[in-house]
C-alpha cells in the first residue's frame, strides 16, 4: 500500500512538473533564437550623394544626369539598387525624356574616379574586378550613350587633385556633397540620401541612439562616420568609448564577438550586411 501511494504521489509530481512547463512555455516569453545584426531607425546623421566634374564641364555633367533620369524613369535605376541593398534609397528624378534636347553627345572613354574601399557602393573585389552599386549605375550611364566606362581607384584624399590634373573625368562612388564640393566643382543633384545608422545585435537592447548612453562604438577610420560624430556631439558625447578601425569587417567582428556594442556606417552598407551576412567585402583594406 505504501509503495503504491508513493507510485500516485510521484506521479502526481511529474505530472505537476509537465503542467507548470507546458504553461511556462505558452506564456512565456518565446525563446529569441540566436543575435543577429539589426539596424536602429534613428540616424546618427544623413548625408547627400552626388557626381562630381571639373569646374566648367558642364556638358559632361549634364549629359550623365540625363542619362540617369531615363534609366530612373525605366526602372533600370531601382533594379540596381534592388540587387545591391534590397530596397531602393535613389532620389534621381524619372523623366524618360531627359536626353531629348542634350547636344553634341559623341563617342568617349569615361574615366571614372572611385572610391575602391567604399562596399557596397564601390569596392574591388579578390579578383580585381570592380563591383558595387556606383559602378553599376555608372556602367549603365555608359552603355546608355555607347560609351566605354573605365574604372580608376583614386586615394579619396585625392580626389580633387586626381579631378583637377585631369587623370579621370568625375568622382563617383559614395562621394558626400559637402559644402568644399559644391563650391569647388559641377556636380550632379543628389542621387541618394544616405544615413548614418547604428549597427547592433538583436539581443542588444538598444533601440534607439538613447539606448548607446555609456557605450561603446566602432567605426572606420576616416569615414564619413567619423564626420557624423562631429556633426552629432550630442550622440557622440554620450559614449564611453569609440574604437575606430582600419576597415568596417573588423568593427563588424568587433560586434560579433560582443567586443563592442554597435557599429556606425551607412544605412546601405548595413542594409547589405544584414540581407547577406557578407562581412568579406568590406575588409578591402586590410590586404592593400
């Protein structure tokens, strides 16, 4: 008799045990899955990108906007930015007829200036082979005119030297529209708005730029990043620490690893990284 209470008695037990786990795990909160990297919606800054030429080629500017209005206008423009970040960010107006009343349109080699680092703008890949949305949208600008498009690195420091001394005809591939360009060379209208955004891990509990007060940040060296902390000095401020790289992999293996708590770079290199999981495009720097 007292074995078989104790029989009832345990199984009664388990039974409670089974209970109270079935309901814990209706009511509780479902388990999250491993971190994954997410972007917060709140900018640390927004920045405009353009095209810059020599001061007085206005021809050259012109003709290469018109010729991104009519492939804005037929969805070439947007399909581009689709297969690099998996939404459309370019502001080109779509007028099918831009081209209409352009003059003197002849046959050229377009010398294109680029910002060989800048993933997934423009970037070199380990073949040597130049890729990213600039060179795209740049290579389709081309072919539109029957033009041949070749593709020249440039030190971004360098860039208006290598502009003014004639060794390429523009600079395109992520260049910021600052006031020093404006002033100092033609340039196109603004083709995209690109943010400064923060780079975190889903398990991270920051949701906004509030939620990095004390924390820790890394970012590439000279970047536009580095620019957005001068313009945001309240956001800037409030971290603990910021550890700049030598390349965006690093800081986004910094992250990884919990080594810091987000990462700032452009909304579309974070974007890319996040649909991709493709970190390697981004440590060109390291082997040069």
């Amino acid at each position: 008799m007292k074995h078989s209470i104790a029989r009832r008695s345990l199984a009664c037990l388990i039974a409670l045990v089974l209970l109270f786990a079935a309901l814990t795990a209706c009511s509780g909160t479902p388990d999250p899955g491993p971190p994954v990297p997410v972007a917060i919606e709140e900018a640390v800054d927004t920045v405009p990108f353009g095209i810059a030429f020599r001061q007085g080629n206005t021809a050259l500017r012109d003709q290469v906007w018109a010729a991104l209005q009519v492939l804005s206008a037929d969805g070439t423009v947007g399909q581009i930015a689709q297969n690099w970040f998996g939404y459309d960010p370019t502001t080109i107006p779509a007028d099918p007829t831009a081209t209409a009343d352009l003059e003197d349109v002849r046959e050229r080699r377009l010398i294109v200036g680029i910002d060989a680092a800048a993933a997934p703008m423009s970037y070199l890949d380990e073949s040597g082979a130049f890729r990213g949305f600039d060179v795209d949208l740049a290579r389709a600008a081309g072919d539109y005119f029957g033009w041949e498009v070749d593709f020249f690195p440039i030190a971004w420091t360098d860039r208006e030297m290598e502009l003014v001394s004639g060794n390429v005809d523009c600079i395109w591939g992520g260049l910021t529209l600052t006031d020093h360009i404006l002033e100092r060379m033609e340039h196109t209208e603004s083709y995209m708005e690109n943010r400064q955004v923060l780079l975190t891990m889903s398990h991270s509990g920051i949701t906004n730029l509030r939620g990095m007060r004390g924390g820790t940040l890394a970012l590439r060296q000279g970047s536009a990043a580095e620019l957005a902390l001068e313009r945001n000095t309240g956001f800037r401020d409030q971290l603990e620490d910021i550890f700049p790289q030598e390349c965006l992999a690093l800081g986004l293996d910094a992250l990884r690893r919990g080594l810091v708590d987000a990462v700032l770079m452009y909304e579309t290199a974070a974007r890319y990284y996040i649909r991709t999981g493709d970190a390697a495009i981004f440590a060109w720097e390291q082997s040069q």
